[in-house]
C-alpha cells in the first residue's frame, strides 16, 4: 500500500499475528456459551485491549421474532462407567457436554444413554461439538473411540448445569471519528474450546480495536463481541434506530487457519465494502470472493432483507469447509500467528482504504491543466510518464464527481495508494475538491 | 422436479413416447397444405385428444399485410414418359407434387419440363419438398435418381388440382385455468409426410393438451394448430385484442429428433419464459439455448416488433440444420419415440415452473424467524443444515418482492422443487405471503 | 464492404498507400516544432491535398489553464570539440537538438556538457527525442555511440534558436454535408523527423481529406492539422460553443508501421463511434480495441471530463509500445505503403458505416409484411433463406426505433454492407422509414 514500510500500520499490523495468538492461548480453556459466566470471562479479557459498554438483556425479552433465553451456566458433566470411572468428563475438554445442556442426574444403561451420544466416525480422535439452543435437551460430545471403548454400563450420569432466567451479555466499543458514519464490526463469542472458529476473529478484532483507539480517523468504529445469531439479533432490536448510520460493515470469523483470506459479499453485492474487498481480490491480496448466501455467522441477520446492511464477511476458510471446523481439532494447532498477522494486515487495508476512498471533482476539467508549473509532472517532454503522472491523469479525467478513488484505481490498474496520493496532491495543488 | 416420481406427472410425461409416435404413423399419409382437405382431415384427428374451437377464414380476408390465400385440392399428380408409365407419381409419395401447384395438362420434351423439377443432387435417394405458396406456379420434387432416369420425354404432365376461393381453417383448444392469463402453444399442421417436422410437435401437442385438460391449473393453456406463418398471422388478426393475456408462449416444432432439446429465446430476450428455459438449460434438462432470430417457425409473427409476445420456441434440432430437413427422409425413421417423451417430460416441467413460479415477501423481514419452534428446521445446533434447510433460508432472505422463486433457485444453485417446496412450507408457516 | 470492389471507395483507398509514402517522403527534412516555420511549411504541402483555414493564436493567449507558448525557430545548432570537428550538427539529423531549446553559445567542458546529453544506451545507434515545451531548457539528442566516443572537450556548443513572441499555428478543413453534424479529425503536425508518429497519420489524413473533397457526404468533416496537446487545447478553446456539433471523431496517429490497427475507445466507452470500431474489431477488420486512457495524444484533451467527446483513436501501434517510438529509427524504413493503404482503407469503411448507420421504424410492424410481390423475396418456398433475405427479415424484425443498423449488424452476424442494403430495399418499399 505504501512507500514507507517503517511507518505504515499495514505493514506493522503483520507483527502482531503473535500477540494474537497468546490472546487464543488465554481464552481457550474458558467454556463459553451464548449466555453465561463464560462470556463475562471473555469479556472480561477483551476489555484490556479496548474499553467496553456492556448491555444485559433480562430473559424473555422479545427481540424481532426470538425471544432472549435463559442463562446457561455449568459446572461439571460426566458419564461414569460401572467401576465409578469418568470415561467421559467436562473437566478434560469442554466440547463433551452439548452445549445448554439441561441439567440431569441418572443412571442408565448403554442402550438408554446411546442416543445422546455425539461422535464422528471418520475422525475418531475428534470430539464433535454440539448445542441444544432454544430446545431442552442435553447430551455428550466425545471420540468415537471413546464411544467404542464405553462398555454397556449401566452409567452413572450427570450434567450440573443451570438454565434459568438471567441476561444475555454483548460488549461494543465506540471509537469515534469525525463522522458519525460507522463501519460496524461484529465478532461472535459464544464458541467454546474452538481455535479457528472463533477465538482468532476475537483475538484480531482486539489488536485492531486496540490500534484504532490510539489512532485518529475519519470514520467511527463500532466493535461489538456477542453470541452468534441471537446477538446481533438482540443488538438490531436494541439499535434498530443506529443502523441508518452504518456505511459499511464486517463480521469477522475464522481468522487464523492457514487457508486464504475469504470475503463474502453483502446482501447487496455492490456496496463500497463489496467493492473494496472485491478490488483486493483482483490485486491478489484477498485469496476468494464469494456472492452473499444465507448460510454462516451473523452476516445472516445484517442482511435479511428487512435490514439488507452493506455487511460482508472476513474469514480465511469458510465454515463447514474444512474438517476440524466444529471439533476439537479446531485447536490450538489449527492456527497460526502468520495467518493472524497476515488476517489484521489485511484488515488495516481495508480500513486505509476505507478512509481514503472519495469522489472528487476536477476543478479545471475542460482539457488537461498544466501540471509542470505545479510541480506536479516533470518538465522534459519526450519520455514516458511516471506511474505517479499516469496516477496524475487518471485522477484527473475521471473526477467528475462520479467514480470513487477505487473505481479509478481498479480503471487505471494502478495501486490504491498511488491513486490517493495523486488526488491528494491534486486536491493540495487546487485542481481537485472532495465531494 | 419431485421426490415422488410415481405420483409426478413429468415423470410419467416420458412414458407417453410410444403415443405420440403412433399418432405420428397416422398422420403421415395425409397430404397437407396451408389450407384444404389434408388440414380438416388432420383436425379431426387432433380432435380426439381434445376439443377444438375450428375457425374458418374466407379466402381474400385481409389479415395485415397479407390476405388468406386460395384453397388448394390436390388429387392426383404425375410424369407419364413415352412409354406411358407414371415415372413420377403423386400417389406413391405426396412430397412429389409442389405443394400448392396449379392445376395443369400438357405434353412437354425433356427440355421443357427441366425447370420444374427440383432434387438434391448431394442426397440422390431423397426428394425434396417444395411449395409454390403466394405464386402462380408449379413443379414436381424428384429424387436425383428418378430424374437421372427420367429419358428424353416427350411426357405426359398432369396435375390434377384445385386451387379456388375457399377458407383458411385452423383448430384451437382454450383450457381454462384459475386466471385468464394464457399460455400460448403454436404448432404448425401444414407441412405434408414429414415426421419430424412437424408432425412430432402435433403429437406432443395433443397428448399434452389430453394431459392438462385433465387437471387443475392456475394458468390458461390455448393451444392453436394452423397453417405456418399464414395461420399465425391469421390468428393474431384476428385476437389482436386478446394477446395481452398472453403471459408466456412457446412456438412448438420438431419434437422427435434424435437431437438435443434447443430453445430459441423470445425477441425480448429476458422473459419469464427466457428465464426459465436458460434456467433448464443450465441445469443441464435443456440441451442449448439461441438467441431470437426472425428466421424459422411461427415465432416471426409471434415476435414481430408491432407484438413482441413473450413468445419463444422449442424444438429438437432446428430447422434446416439436419441434411433430412424438407425432405423425404424426415420419415419415420428419423423420429423416436424416446425423443417424443422426453420433449413432452421436458414440456410439463416446463409447465411446472410456470405454475409455481412467483414472487413473495417474508412477512418477518427482520433478522431470521425462528423455524425450530414451527417445526421447519430440526433442532440440534452446531451441524450443517440439510438442503431443504438452505432452501428455506435463501427464500426467506431473498423474498422482498423482487426476485421470484425461479431466480432463488439460479442464484441458490438449488433445485426449483425444492425452492418451490421451501416456499409453501413457509407460506403455511404464516411467513411468506405470495406477491 | 461491397459486392462492387472496382466502383468501392474502401477497395480503392488502399491503393493510395504509394501516394502517403511519398507525401511522408516530402515531410520528413522539415523540422517541425510545435510553434515555428516548421508549422507553416507543413501546412503548405498539406494545402495542395485540402483547402486550409489558418488560424494564428497570438503568444500569451490563456487557452483554459494554459497560455499559448512563445514562438521557436532553430536555424542551427552544434557541439564542436576541441579540434572544432562538429561532431554533433543539427543539420545532419534536426533530432539532435532539444526541441524549443533555448539560444545558447558556450564553451563548456564534458563534465559541464554532460547533463544536457541524451542517449539510448540500450540502441546505440538511435537518437531520442526530447522536447523542452513550457519550460526554459536546452540540450543534444545523441546516438549512444557518438556520447561515447564525444572525448573531453573542452566544447564549443552553440544553439542558433528564436524562442520569442509569435503566434502557434493550426489548419482545419471543414468539408460540409447535408447536414452540420460534425465528424471531427484531429492529426499533430509538431513531431520533427518522425516517419510513423506522426508524417504517417498526416500523410492518410490528407488523402482522405481530398477524396472526402472530391464527393458528397451526409456529415460535415472537420480536418485539423495542429500541435499535439496546445493545438488541440487552443482549438478547443476558441471553438468551445462548436463542440456541441460533434457527432463523432477520431485522433489520427501512428498509421504507417507494420502492426495491426489499434482504436483505443473515446471516454465515454460506448459512443457510436466506440461500437462502430468494435464491430470491426469483432468482424476482424481492426486488429485491437483498447479501453480509453488518460495517456496517449489529442484524445486526452477531446475527451478531458469538461468536454468528454465521443473522439476516440485510430493508431497501428500505439504510442510507447515500440522501441522505435520517439527516436530516429522511427525513419523511411519503418513505415510501409502497405500500412498507409491498409489505414485508409480503414477509415473509408469507417466514414461509410458513419454515413450509412441509422435508427429505422418498420412501417408494418404487425407481423412480417409480404415481401414475395414487392420483388424482395424470390418465391419459390421450402428452400433456406438467402442472406440477403436473412438480412431483410432482421432490418424488419429489430426496426422499432431502438437498434441501428450497426447494433442488427452485430446481432445477426451479417455484415453491415448487407444490413444496410436491406434497410435501404426495404425503405424503398415503403416498408420503412429512418427515425
């Protein structure tokens, strides 16, 4: 993006990828939910890189056509064989209780405990990881080997869990800029013991908040961390007058696998972050571009079509396309510090460019303006121009208050920055206003 | 289209090849022409399979640029050498005699008779097929070989004709539906012994006429079987008020060919039925698609600026792309009855779709419903939804009143029975109101 | 074009190749500038081919953001060393000296000498060319073998110049037509002793002028001969309220190397005159079509946002794609008669696209109209269709007043010859009226 490595946040931002990762080293053993002590934890941390306000919504209130649930917490869950063994045991790997379990104390046998088992046949050292949101049920996540080697009981079973009324739990940090105009960044927290998905997007959101809070910029900044699907569903409800100001939008996800960097569009499929991370794509810096689906994280709910927000997604590999998504295996082995200092670089692109795109005006549009007294081109005739000169005139022709910088640089095959660079030289030498 | 195929009349569509091919064997014989006994003689067959509406056109009626033309009888017609045998011979093949040829006696040398006799040098088994219409004129079609060993002459030439103020006459079936809105079906009756075209599209016409006729259906279906180009323009002079109603229409011909499924695009290009045709095409049921073009069948008139109907045509393999065109080798061999079921399966998915094809709007367009508690989507989180989960959630997202179900199935990749199946589920569900 | 190549003015033009080499062959000594003698004397061979409209800006006009520059003459100029050999002498090649070079007569050493030097290292047998428009400067064009071999001075350098008021100079022919729609025809005449950028584009320039002369046209043609950039930013200057007749136009440049035809589009990207020169890039006429770019010649002011005319470029090679461009291998060898023929060839098929492409409305849109007795179809039925009658049915199929000649053109794969033929058959039917 820049001539001056040193001091360009971009390049800078590569680094942190090790941060990143001893932040998931720290939040990994934490067992969160979409309600619960375990998200306070989480928050708890995050709140040492970016100032919080947190919003607790009681049980029971609607939100659109959900209604907030009860407040999950547990404590410990296992099966016991015959001999009073743990064969299975919450305390070695929070994925092996499903998720708001409800809370069961019982003695069965083999055939009685067998269908709430979960296990994945073809990844038998894997322990799958399941929920029962929104239905009362419980059950167990373990390997398949650990299922084979179960013996027929009778087991003794317990699940010391609550689910009673309580609140769901969201933190948001406001950074703000000139403008009241946000870019909206949502990182869901609700996923236990997962690496990929998704203690890397928690991680990076927080160095990135934590660079932009010590930073001025045009634009404010709204992070918000909260549970899958009923978060930004409870965060809508709450702020359904706010969204008009929302110009562009992410939710961050899987950030820190060794796959390339993927962007899913906007419902829309044309906004300015469609377009930006699109022009990234053709560059070569964003690996895949994907049309809107509705299928994934929160991206669903800022693009139903009664919001329809301009709202992509940044993960590297999507979810469901790789084998360890959802399982134990999504552990810290999965990740990497260079896929999340390469995931925070990228962000910082995209907020550089974010900042700097604009249309402009040309000011002298009728012919060229003479640029050689301006000190703007050099003063030899016969050779070829300088990137910069071709950045010159492509600037300079295209003003006319109708394609933005990014248009223009995508137009004009040349780099964003040098684009920026000659409209702000452009704008300095009086030839060109802002829109 | 269905899980059920039993049950599913596209699938049972197939079945009916045999049929058609034998309705095909007893229209062969009959000598047709664009008005005359070899047309009433083929409605009436026609009649068996469903009740026509018979209009008939005084010769001279003025019907746009053009007027309904005489009234051709053809009885007898043949070369008789010095010897007197018949060495051309109406009787033996109907394609001999030009059709529309004027009445004629005379004695004539070799030289004489050579302008009027037309063969296919490069297919010297073949005759070929020629009509005189809109000129005073006559001739016969020979195969190369018969004129080869046709001798000196002098010959005997006799035309045994009528050609004398008369009617024009075409048949058509109105099957009313629940709305007044028509789907238009073409088919030209006016070519004699030629199997492929047209009569494979008269057969595949009558057993989908016999099939609906015998159903509900929200649409209007009007089938009309007249005389090429002559018989549309009629048509339309006389509807002109009545083609508002036409919603989609499709000009049928050439249905038994060994070829693949070709549709010819309407002159607009992007009307429903475009839409759903390129949507077969591209999940591979249609075997190509063509833009419009002003050269081929009854799709001219249909598509002609001063209309410009939603009209377009499907065929096998198109006219005057297979050597066999307009020959006396477009015979029964050339025809399958394999090739007749699957143009009518391919008609009644068709039909299908144009049925359920339609735009909703998700009454809870704010963030996703809840689907577990109204029994649409199961319960158990953290696993990858099933297709007809993916359905629902792409109509859902997508239903604001602009894209209709067609477009969600091309966009989602998905089939359209299962977006169609999607939407009425949640129709039911209170969620989704039809536009 | 036409089925008549003897009476084709497209057939004939290219035969004029012979005629442009030799018109670049009187061109070449004169040492052209931008301002200057030079000017005059080109403009005086120019006038044998086209009657001339001289107009002579005085120095210090403000033509928008610039002013017009001071008058050059260069009568001589030299490095003599120490022995007082002129081992560097204007008179042997006028590329040699800094175009606009100041007055200057200095003893200098080789060290003082050597900033005002310019060579080819990678060519050392060419001379750049160098110009010192809009700034005080001077310097020596050298081949690489001659810097080498300059020894140590010291040197006695001497420029015989004027750079003193005057006026800038430019000609333009205005060649009306029925109507005072103008095609505009922009060549720069400022390039010294360069065969291919630009005596080429001249040499085709004035040729078509005088064949344009010698018959009648349905467009007004305008010729403008001038510098590069200053003449076309003064011409627009003093004519600003004429623009508005400018239906299209192209910059002539580069018309006589070796490589296939180039058009780089006009701003707009979609003028008439950007889909005729796409037609015939599709049809294989032009070798290359190029999106519109801020760089290159006259375009850049034509089609400056405050103007945005639908002025596009013809070019062989462009300019800065071959290592001859600017320097003194661009010479006699390096442009062809062949090429020059080919050019003008070109430009005729293009003028008469332009003069021919027209909007038609089909005077009996309802259904096809009867083209059998109004002598445009040949009878006999049953056969494949001519192109020509291809032709007539598509003319009558897309003439609502939308698309042109050219778009049917392009639609039915037919060449736009026949298209046009068939449009003007059919207006002499009475079937169809030009909109």
């Amino acid at each position: 993006m820049s001539a001056k490595p040193a001091a360009d946040p971009i390049f800078a931002a590569r680094d942190q990828g090790a941060a990143a990762f001893a932040l998931i080293e720290e939040l990994y053993p934490i067992c969160r939910s979409i309600t619960g002590p375990g998200v306070t934890a989480t928050l708890d941390i995050i709140e040492r890189f970016v100032p919080l306000k947190r919003t607790q919504v009681p049980t029971g209130t609607k939100v659109f056509d959900w209604e907030v649930p009860r407040e999950w917490t547990i404590r410990d869950a296992f099966i016991k064989n015959a001999a009073g063994d743990r064969v299975v045991d919450f305390k070695k790997h929070n994925l092996h209780v499903v998720s708001y379990a409800v809370p069961l104390r019982a003695k069965m046998s083999r055939a009685e405990l067998e269908p709430y088992l979960y296990s994945i046949p073809e990844n038998p050292d894997w322990i799958p990881y399941r929920t029962s949101y929104y239905c009362e049920s419980w059950g167990f996540c373990v390997s398949q080997r650990q299922r084979e080697a179960l013996g027929d009981g009778p087991f003794e079973v317990e699940i010391d869990s609550d689910l009673k009324p309580g609140v769901l739990t969201y933190g948001e940090a406001l950074l703000k800029g000139e403008t009241a105009e946000e870019v909206l960044i949502y990182t869901h927290i609700c996923h236990p013991s997962l690496c990929n998905d998704n203690l890397s997007a928690i991680a990076v959101a927080c160095l990135l908040a934590q660079r932009l809070a010590a930073r001025t910029h045009g634009l404010s900044y709204r992070f918000i961390f909260g549970p899958v699907t009923i978060g930004s569903i409870t965060w809508l409800a709450m702020n359904e007058a706010r969204v008009a100001n929302i110009r562009h939008g992410l939710v961050l996800a899987s950030l820190g696998d060794r796959g390339a960097l993927t962007y899913k569009r906007s419902r829309r499929g044309d906004a300015e972050i469609d377009r930006i991370l699109g022009f990234l794509a053709e560059t070569g810096r964003v690996g895949a571009i994907e049309d809107f689906s509705p299928y994934g994280y929160d991206e669903r709910q800022f693009c139903s079509p009664g919001f329809n927000l301009p709202v992509g997604r940044l993960t590297r590999t999507p979810n469901a396309r790789y084998a360890e998504y959802h399982t134990s295996a999504d552990d810290l082995d999965f990740v990497t510090s260079e896929a999340l200092g390469d995931s925070l670089a990228a962000l910082e692109t995209i907020i550089a460019i974010i900042e700097l795109n604009a249309r402009y005006i040309n000011l002298a549009p009728k012919c060229e303006p003479r640029l050689g007294p301006r000190g703007i081109f050099r003063n030899t005739g016969g050779r070829n121009p300088s990137e910069f000169e071709h950045a010159i005139l492509w600037v300079l022709n295209q003003s006319d208050g109708g394609p933005d910088l990014l248009s223009i640089a995508a137009k004009s095959k040349l780099s964003f920055s040098l684009i920026a660079e000659a409209a702000t030289a452009l704008a300095e030498a009086g030839l060109l206003a802002r829109v």
